[in-house]
C-alpha cells in the first residue's frame, strides 16, 4: 500500500542542509500495523508528514495504493489525501469553537458532501466512539480522552484506508491514553492500516511492526509485535 524508494528530504538552514530523511526504503503492507520510534530529531515526524502527504520529497518516489504520487499537483495530493489518509495528533487540533459534532462533520464539509448524509456520518461516528452524548459539547468542555476519541471520530468519518497517528497518547493520562489505544487497535483489527509515531517503549511494542528511525535512515525494521 506504501512505498518509499530512496527517500530524501533535505531542509536549508543559513548555510547548511539538513537531511530530516537520508534514503529511506519502506513498504507498508494493507492492514498493517506499524510503529516508527527514534529520538528527538531523528526524522520520524517528517517521515510520517511524508506518507500522509504534508509534505514532498526532495528526491526519490512515493507510490500510495499503487498510484505513484510523488509530483502530483497540489490539488491533486490534496484530494488523495482527504480520500485515503486521516490523521491523529497529539494535541488533538480541533477548532475550539465548535462542538465535538461540528469538528467531526468539518472534513465532510470540506469534501463538499451533502448536508444529509454528513448528517448521518457523524451521527455513527459520534455513536461509534462513545460520544454521542457530548455531540454539542466544545472542545473545552470534554476531558483529554474524549477530545482525542472527537480528533478519532474526525479522522475516520471519511473512511480512509490509513490512519497515521503522531504521538497519541502524549498529552492523556495512563487511563485515557490506553483507552485510545485499544480504539486505534480495534480499528487496526478491523482492516485500517495504522502507522503511529511514539516515544512510549510500551505502545511501540503492542505494534506487529516496529521501525527505528535515527538521522533520517531506517536502523531498524523488526516484525513480530503482538497480534
């Protein structure tokens, strides 16, 4: 489903270039289950930016779902994106003003799908995640766990076919955190490909697939994470 082939990304900084991805060679497999890990810096946030189609390669190829992606046009990345990728941050990034129901429909808006059926969406999203009582409720007003179940909710009302998760669980407590880990497991379970960005030795190690990222290279690729 996923194929990086000697993936770079390089930064100009003053004089110098920083290469936040050094060659990276990856395939990710539909329904897989993977977690990238390295330190601070390593490379990995610009990885998953790259894969979810935030950013651009400065050299090498990008194929998603067997569609080579690498120069498509701004609007064209934009409308694979929003068909295929949700995402899930760990701040959460809803907009403050609006209610849990609101943050939910906001994609399907953007999508320009009729009010009905966003309608209808939602309203299962909202029941699927255990927030149908909190539908009007602003982000202000819902714990931690709650608005990363909205941030969830949003992510897959339109059905993508990844989820790619950065850091979920860094800003929830232990309770909340595992809470949303079994959601994004079950999910998993369920068929989604999931790639998630973690510095939480033990949520990396629930994955079936772990990679370490160090200096923008890959160095380390081991499978066999539980099932």
């Amino acid at each position: 489903m996923i194929r990086l082939t000697g993936a770079y990304r390089d930064y100009t900084m003053g004089t110098q270039t920083v290469h936040a991805l050094n060659g990276v060679d990856l395939e990710v497999a539909q329904g897989e289950y993977l977690a990238i890990t390295g330190p601070s810096g390593s490379g990995k946030s610009t990885l998953l930016h790259i894969i979810g189609l935030l950013d651009r390669l400065s050299q090498g190829g990008y194929e998603l779902d067997g569609q080579d992606v690498t120069h498509l046009t701004d609007d064209k990345l934009a409308r694979v994106r929003r068909e295929t990728i949700g995402f899930v941050f760990q701040f959460f990034h809803l907009v403050p003003r609006l209610s849990a129901a609101a943050n939910v429909e906001l994609p399907l808006t953007l999508a320009g799908m009729v009010v009905a059926e966003r309608r209808e969406r939602v309203s299962a999203a909202l029941e699927s995640f255990s927030l149908a009582d909190r539908a009007d409720h602003r982000p202000d007003q819902l714990s931690g766990g709650q608005r990363q179940r909205v941030a969830i909710a949003r992510a897959m009302v339109t059905k993508p076919a990844i989820l790619l998760a950065d850091e979920p669980t860094g800003n929830l407590d232990r309770n909340a955190g595992s809470e949303v880990v079994h959601i994004l497991e079950e999910l998993n379970r369920d068929g989604l490909t999931l790639l998630m960005v973690t510095h939480d030795p033990e949520l990396s190690a629930r994955a079936r697939r772990q990679i370490r990222v160090i200096d923008g290279a890959i160095a380390k690729d081991h499978r066999g994470g539980p099932r």
